[in-house]
C-alpha cells in the first residue's frame, strides 16, 4: 500500500465561495473506464481489514486527520481519522463514484434517495421520504453512483473511527451544502488543490 504525507483536519469553512449567479457548476463529464463502484468498494473494504495500515495514522482528539493511498486503477483514495464528534456535513463528489468502509468505530452516513439536478440551482426543496440512513460499523462499507449526496460523522461521544474512501475518477471538485429541514442550500465548491 503506497502512503502520501499526512494532512490535517480537511478544509471546510475555507472553501471558495458559490459562484456569481449561485448556481451549482457542473462536474466534467466522467471518464470511460477505470474502477467500478463495486471494484472500489472491495478496494476499501481490503484495505480497512489492514490493520498494520489502520494503526499507522495519527489520530488528534480535535480535528480529522489523513493519509492519501494510492487507489487502483487510477482512483483517489484516502485513510481517515475521525474523533468523537465530528463529521463532514452534506457534500456530493463532483460526479465521481466512490466507496468507503469503516475500518474501526462505526460511523453515520445520511444520505438522499433522490438524484438533484446537477446545475442551474442554489436553493432545492427536498420531498418526503428521500431520507436514508445507515450506521457502518468496523468491516461494513458501501458503494455510490456519481449523484450521490450524504454526510458522515462520527456520533460516539469517546471513540475514534477510520475510514478508508476511494473516488473514480479523483474528485474534480466537491459542493458543500447546508440543510434546514427538507431545504438544502449550496454554500461552497472546494477544489482540489484546497484539500490537497
């Protein structure tokens, strides 16, 4: 398993702002090829089973931490630390699909049911019943198509968790939204070389 340098908790409140005309920006168009979701999925549910790996991430009690892993395939892969607590808000992957397993802990995903247009909005109601959730406990992941929408925390109140996530093709831009009730609201576009 190849290993990039460590990083910090991940970027959220420094992100560039929506876009003039507060609209969504369209992800490029997915390359043909490379894994499939269910490729990545046995990807990150391999390596969360290493647990030499796993062990070999610093943890901090405050924010998130990680380490960049060489994805197959050409993917984008990551080892995540995640305190008591924290959590990564609603966010889709810029039309990339994905994967991610629990590799000690458990963790929360929320996500929709429903595939948001990808452009040409700020403000969506959501309708009843597009609500789903789902606890992933250490061994347990999950796969997602390109629209996928979620967030995911960690809800213990003294355990760390580690998470292994893989992206196909590597993330060309991540949007972060708000949610009040059934509205969720665009905020910011993060790109890159602002998590990198």
């Amino acid at each position: 398993m190849s290993l990039l340098p460590v990083g910090t908790s991940l970027p959220v409140g420094t992100s560039a702002p929506v876009p003039d005309g507060g609209s969504v920006p369209a992800a490029p168009a997915a390359p043909v090829g490379g894994p499939t979701p269910a490729e990545l999925l046995d990807f990150v549910r391999g390596t969360a089973a290493d647990s030499a790996l796993i062990a070999s991430l610093p943890l901090d009690p405050e924010g998130r931490t990680w380490v960049r892993l060489a994805g197959p395939g050409g993917s984008e892969a990551w080892l995540i630390g995640w305190p008591p607590g924290t959590g990564t808000g609603w966010h889709d992957h810029g039309g990339s699909h994905g994967a991610f397993a629990t590799a000690s802990g458990a963790l929360k995903e929320d996500s929709l049911a429903a595939r948001l247009p990808t452009e040409g909005w700020k403000t969506l109601e959501l309708t009843e019943g597009v609500d789903r959730e789902r606890q992933l406990t250490a061994g347990e992941g999950r796969a997602f198509g390109r629209h996928h929408v979620h967030e995911v925390r960690n809800e213990s109140g003294a355990a760390h968790a580690v998470s292994v996530h893989a992206y196909y093709p590597p993330l060309p831009l991540m949007r972060r939204y708000s949610r009040t009730g059934q509205v969720l609201r665009l905020e910011q576009v993060e790109r890159p070389e602002e998590w990198q």
